[in-house]
C-alpha cells in the first residue's frame, strides 16, 4: 500500500501548545500508513527535533525570511512540494498558510488548523484587520478542511464560516498527579516540601505575558512568604525576567527553567497554575494543569473553554498585580479529579483516531 506524505508546519521548532499537537500527531500516527514531513518556518534548530526524527519525521528548515523574500520564500515551498511527493498539508503555522495558497496543486489536500484567537500581521491594527479578512477569504476557499484548536480559535480565524474542533491530544496518565514525582521535582529544584510553589509553562515570549506575573509574585510574596514562582520555558524574553526578577530581589523564590522532556513530571511539583497571557486559544497546558488536579488562574483573555475543572478563575489583566495577588491567596491548594467524561476528548489515541479519518477521508475523494 501506498503511503500518504504529510507535510505539517509549524512557526518554529521550540516548545509550545502546537508543537505538542504536531508531536503528539507525529508519535501516535501509522508509520505504515503516512510519511511525516515536518517543516519549520524558523531556520533556528530545536531541541525537538530529535523527538520528531526518533519517532520517524523527516525534519524540515525554511532557509528564506518569508517577509524579506517572499518570492525566494514561495518558490522554496513549491519544491518542498514538489521534491517530498506531499498528498497532505495540514498547516498549524497561520502565517505559512498564506505563502502556500498561490503555489499549492489542486492534487494536494490542504488542511488549515487555528491554534490562537489573535493575529497580528503587522504592527497596523487597521492592517492586520485587512489582512485577516483577506486571508480568510483564501482560506475559505482553498482549504479542503478547516480545524481549530477551540469553539473561540476557529471563529478567531474562519469567521462565520464552519469548521471543526479538534482538541490537543494528551497522553493523560503521564500527567496526572504523582506524590513521588512532587518530591523527586522540588528536590531537584531546591524548593521546600511544605512551600506552596505557583506554577506556569510556556514559551518566554511576550504574549505570555510572564513580566506581569513576576508583578503578581513580588504582591502575593507579602502574603504568603512560604512560597516560590516556578516558570518553565524558553524564549526571548528570557533575560528581560531574569533581570526584573534581580531588581525584585527575588532570585531565591523565583525559578526559571527551561523546557525539559519530562515536563509532565512538573506539574505534580505545582500547587497553582497560572496563565497571564495578552491573547491565547485554548492552551493545551491549562488541560495538562487540571489533569494534574491543579486549581488554575488564567487572564480573562483566555478562552472559556479551558475551565474543565469547574474552578478555574479568569481575572482581568487590567485589575492589576494587587488584585491578582489577592485573588490567588484565596485559591483552594486541594488537588481534584476531572470529570472522565470531559477530559477523554483530549486523549491522544481519540484525537489521532480522529485525525486518522480526516486524511483518510481526503485521500479517498483524491482518487475518485
């Protein structure tokens, strides 16, 4: 039997919600079934990719700035195409979508994927609304499957139009709660058993917003002194934290770690999981936190959806540091079970299952 080439994108090789989606996929997908290509958009290597190679994808670098050149950048695409015999696009990149539209052959499948409830094109907010719309109209057209992360990340990016929801697969029982996976992390760290530790994972970028909980840390530290700020991740803003974590003279109760493979392992580590961001979809680390029994604080931009434990509280980031603080000192530091019933939908085995009858579907009406 003929395999299927898929060809996945993504924005960059490094740690975040759609590279777990991609990942996942990757690792749970019939290898005698598909042919995995994995393209990403950021020439910069990741740490990932050897998780992607190990489990049987091809790995793929953009060598061309798409903004810079975009013609290099098109014609780049066309043989990527052309050379990796692809039957498949599901793009999870926004931003590729566009610069694939103009050169994909009706032959091949296109499967669009939001994963964010904002996109910023330009610096122009007045732009980037006419960019959206326009690059909605493509995708409308163009694309033979429509996805989303979430009910809010599909309208964000589709409109009126329809489309499907497709969950971040989970493998669950890595993250459910482990009292000696608790002690073996803070031992690790360094961080008292009896501390109550606030927890947050993600990428160190600015729409994660980490600065601002800093702020909230330095607030909630007057209240609960016994008490640490674990931050997980790698990005830019990386030094900009440390150096205000120096100036708050918090560089004993406030952690920066880096992403690691056995992030799931951390979770059980927490007592709280925050999420400050500007903008989000529907993250998948905020469905990890509650596997874990976690009680969670997100920003009220984060979509609704990400509440499946019945207890997760959205705050304004307008209310200010203080007021979070506040908020926080009042969260119950129990740990509770999720309803079955509303966690399964994340199971990795049911989402790929999933994505194994879209491709199927598409492969079946290319040879009609």
């Amino acid at each position: 039997m003929k395999k299927t080439n898929i060809l996945f994108t993504i924005s960059a090789m490094v740690s975040s919600g759609t590279m777990k989606f991609v990942l996942e996929a990757v690792r749970h997908l019939d290898k005698e079934k598909y042919n995995i290509i994995v393209f990403s958009d950021n020439n910069k290597k990741g740490k990932e990719q050897a998780e992607f190679e190990k489990n049987g994808a091809k790995v793929i670098y953009s060598n061309v700035h798409r903004f810079k050149h975009p013609i290099k950048y098109i014609r780049q695409i066309k043989q990527l195409l052309s050379d990796e015999r692809i039957d498949i696009i599901h793009a999870c990149d926004d931003l590729s979508m566009a610069f694939m539209f103009p050169v994909v052959p009706k032959n091949i499948k296109f499967v669009a994927h939001s994963h964010n409830t904002y996109f910023r094109f330009t610096k122009s907010k007045i732009l980037s609304s006419l960019a959206l719309r326009m690059f909605r109209k493509s995708i409308i057209k163009k694309s033979n499957v429509r996805l989303a992360c979430g009910e809010d990340a599909g309208r964000a990016l589709y409109g009126n139009s329809s489309f499907v929801v497709i969950p971040n697969g989970i493998d669950i029982k890595r993250f459910e709660y482990s009292a000696i996976k608790r002690k073996t992390v803070r031992k690790q760290l360094g961080i008292d058993n009896s501390a109550t530790v606030l927890l947050t994972i993600g990428r160190l970028e600015k729409e994660k917003n980490q600065s601002f909980m800093i702020d909230v840390f330095r607030d909630y530290q007057k209240t609960i002194n016994n008490s640490y700020l674990l931050i997980v991740g790698d990005g830019a803003d990386k030094e900009m934290l440390n150096a205000k974590i120096k100036e708050y003279g918090l560089g004993k109760r406030c952690l920066i770690v880096p992403s690691r493979p056995d992030v799931s392992d951390i979770y059980s580590a927490g007592d709280l999981f925050l999420l400050t961001s500007l903008f989000e979809g529907l993250p998948i680390v905020s469905i990890e936190a509650q596997i874990n029994g976690m009680q969670c604080v997100f920003s009220d931009s984060i979509s609704k959806e990400a509440d499946h434990s019945g207890r997760t509280l959205f705050l304004p980031l307008q209310n200010g540091s203080a007021f979070w603080a506040k908020q926080i000192a009042r969260c119950s530091l129990d740990r509770i079970e999720c309803n079955d019933d509303t966690i399964n939908k994340y199971d990795v085995s049911h989402v790929v299952d999933r994505l194994d009858d879209i491709y199927s579907g598409l492969i079946e009406e290319s040879s009609k």
